[in-house]
C-alpha cells in the first residue's frame, strides 16, 4: 500500500469522525404534549414539561375527585397524550376517566422503563416516564375496546367461578374417599348428573347400596364408613357447588345481555344452520354462544379442528375483534409468545425458545393445540409429526402458533376455514420427503425412483 494511499484513508477517517461530531444525535420529539404518571396505591405522581406549569410534578390522591382534578390540570397544560404502568390493577381507574376525558392513553409495561439510573423514587419515576414518553421510546401495551372489555370481564368472572367448582369436586371426592366410598372410580365425573344423583342422595340419609345401574361396581362403591364430619364436609361443598352454579348463571345472563349490543356481520340464516350442527356441552353457557359468536365475528372460528366454543371465547375477549392491531399474522403470533425468541451476542445464540408471555389467549391455544393429539384432521395429523419430532412441549406451541395465524386470517380477512383431512395431510407429506430425498440424491450424482406399490 502506498504511502498516497494511507494518508488518503486517514483523512477520510477523520473526516467522517469530524462529520459525526458535527451532526446532531438527539433523539427526535414524538409527543410534544406528554405527560408521565407513577401509578400508586395511594397517590399518582403527575409530571408534566417544565414549561406548561411553574410546578411541573404534582401528586393526586387516587379519589375520584382527586382523578378528575388530575384531568383538569393537564388539560389546563396542554397535554394531549399520557404515559402510565402497568400497575396491578391501580391504574384502571385512572385509564377509564382519562380515555373518556378525550387523552391519548399509553399504558406501558413497567419492565421497559425500570432502568432509570440513581435513586429511584416517584417523581423521578413520573418524570422519566414523561422524558422516554415525549422522545417516542415507549410502546403501547394492547388495550381493547370499552365493549370489548366489558365481555373480557364478564368471561374472566365466568372461568374464576369454574375453577372454584373444580376445587369444590376435589372437594367432594376427598370426602368419599375418606368414608372409602369409591364413587370415583367407577363414574367418570363425579359433577355428572349420575355422580349428583348419588351424593345428594348420600346426604338426604340414604344408605341402601342397591341402586338402579348398569355396572355392579356402583353398589360396591357405596359401601363405606358413613362419618358424620366428612358428611358435613360434603354437605358444604355441595351447597358451594350450587351456589357457583348459580353464580355462573348469572355470567351467562350479563354476557347474553352484552354480546346482544354487538352489530350483526351474518345473516340470521346462515346462523341458523351453524346451530343446528353443534350443541351445548358442559360448562358451556346456557345460552348458544357460537351463534352470538358467529354472529359478531362475521366467521365461524369453531370450524377451526381444536378450538371449541370456549377457546373462541377467550380469543375474542381477551384479542378483540381489530386484527390491524397487528400487521401481520407473524406479528399476531410473536404478541402472544408463540414465536422463538432467539438471544444472540457476538453472533452466538445465548438462549433459545419462546418469551415468557402470560397471556389467556396464548393458554387457550396451548390447551387446543393438545386437544389434536386424536383428531384424524389435517391440523390432527400435523400435531402428531411435529410431537414425534420435536417432543410434546415444543409440538404445542408450534401447533398453538399455526392455530393463532389461522384464527388471525380469519378475523383480519373473513376466510373460512375447510379441513383438507389427515390423508392429504399424509400424501403431502409424503411428497415432501420424497423431493427432499430427490434434490439430495442428485447433489450425489444418484437418482430417486418410487418404487410401485
């Protein structure tokens, strides 16, 4: 290399270091009008920018007086847009009063602004929301609409009472057990109506084992130590079964009330005939949810192998029903931690697998992803290549990640979906492999030839 040619490169070197020094490397204001708020148990720490008031951090109680007196201070500042965390559920009241106030509302997570540096305390906290807020650093969690939150409500009640009557028929059979009444192991659900019949029965003081069954180890099962304690304690678990009975009811009333405020996107005929294929299963609501389901979304997404009408359900009131959220059905996928999530440093992979997401729709799809392991369906055989490949935990999500995209394609563009079957699955399979064994046989100069069966 010439002695021209080192001077030259130096002093483009420099040239480049001078440019760079010159050039401004501030970040771009976003949010002229922002303000941060640390959300409280007690009390919310408002910070606005120095210039719209001589006292630019201010505390509120969390009264609602005091959140309305919030409101008011920042429209007197011109703010347009907020800054919160995610905080328990403190900040739900604040968000509602601020979103009918007209504000732009970001509800942020408060792991992608924990790292403010010194000590850390509730102004500067306010006042470093508002600093990342205003320089467009903090990115919008999801928040559906009113309507859409209320069912969220509505059904998040509904599953807290169905998991509390899945405690009380613990409950119960702990109890039998103890008398050595093996009721569980000859009926299948102890919360059926037989299994009912029988420990109603118990408790109304009958002790004859004779009982109208197809199966003699019935009578046998209900031979056993009748103790006064545990009788009492299946009596209490019977009535608070009852009484969640009750109080599920009660959900399905609300969200038959609510879900008939949503416009109509099929026409009633069409919805007429879907009813008449599918019929009500237990714990389903009391009254035909897929129709109203179909009905708002436009799609059935029950036709869909592996999602019944609960999985639907929770989609809809947890997702909503505006897919352009999310731009793609990727993007859809990667939201709910059904994606891989590759760490890399120094182009090395630190860490593989999915990001730690706890999100009700992504549960609800795991759940139906296992539900394929017996489906003889396209979605059915699919599952069972990938869990004898890949192992049962890594086969459910990817299965969850293709039951998203589907559900995705459906909401977003109104397609139906058709199960092509487990055979065609199969065939295509097939096909794969054989080109794949094709393309490899040629790199080595050799040649594939089916054989005839």
């Amino acid at each position: 290399m010439t002695i021209n040619k080192l001077w030259q490169n130096r002093k483009e070197r420099k040239e480049l270091a001078r440019r760079l020094r010159s050039e401004d490397p501030g970040l771009e204001v976003v949010h002229p009008n922002a303000a941060g708020v640390d959300v409280g148990n007690s009390a919310h720490y408002v910070a606005v920018r120095p210039d719209r008031d001589s006292q630019p951090v201010r505390r509120f109680e969390c009264f609602t007086a005091d959140l309305n007196r919030l409101a008011d201070w920042l429209e007197s500042c011109g703010v347009k847009t907020v800054a919160l965390q995610s905080t328990g559920v403190y900040w739900i009241p604040l968000y509602d009063i601020l979103e009918e106030r007209g504000f732009e509302v970001y509800l942020v997570n408060a792991r992608h602004t924990k790292n403010l540096p010194g000590r850390k305390s509730d102004v500067q906290e306010s006042q470093w929301l508002l600093k990342l807020h205003t320089y467009g650093l903090l990115k919008n969690s999801l928040q559906p609409t009113s309507e859409i939150r209320v069912l969220r409500t509505y059904w998040r009640q509904r599953a807290e009472h169905l998991r509390e009557i899945g405690t009380c028929i613990l409950r119960m059979q702990k109890a039998l057990t103890q008398m050595n009444l093996q009721l569980a192991n000859v009926i299948s659900d102890v919360s059926g109506v037989t299994g009912q019949n029988i420990v109603r029965a118990i408790l109304k003081g009958e002790r004859d084992p004779r009982i109208h069954a197809s199966k003699e180890e019935i009578a046998k099962s209900l031979e056993g130590n009748w103790r006064q304690e545990l009788l009492f304690v299946l009596q209490q678990e019977v009535d608070m079964y009852d009484v969640y009975q009750k109080r599920i009811a009660e959900c399905d009333q609300q969200l038959q009330k609510h879900l008939a405020r949503f416009a109509d996107t099929v026409p009633a005929q069409t919805r007429e005939e879907a009813k008449k294929k599918k019929g009500k299963q237990k714990n389903h609501p009391q009254f035909h949810l897929a129709d109203e389901l179909q009905r708002i979304t436009g799609v059935d997404l029950t036709r869909i192998d592996g999602i019944d009408v609960m999985v639907a359900q929770t989609l809809v009131s947890e997702v909503g029903l505006d897919m352009s959220r999310w731009k793609t059905e990727a993007h859809f996928a990667s939201w709910l931690g059904l994606c891989p999530d590759n760490r890399t440093s120094g182009d090395k992979v630190l860490s593989r697998g999915t990001r730690h997401v706890v999100n009700r729709a992504a549960t609800s799809l795991r759940l139906a992803a296992t539900t394929l392991l017996r489906s003889q369906t396209y979605l059915g055989a699919q599952y069972r290549r990938l869990r004898s490949k890949l192992g049962a935990p890594k086969a459910i999500t990817a299965m969850a990640h293709r039951l998203a995209r589907l559900v995705y394609r459906m909401l977003k563009y109104g397609q139906q979906y058709v199960d092509k079957g487990a055979e065609y699955y199969e065939q295509r399979n097939r096909q794969q492999q054989i080109e794949f064994l094709r393309k490899k046989a040629a790199k080595l100069g050799l040649q594939v030839i089916a054989a005839n069966t």
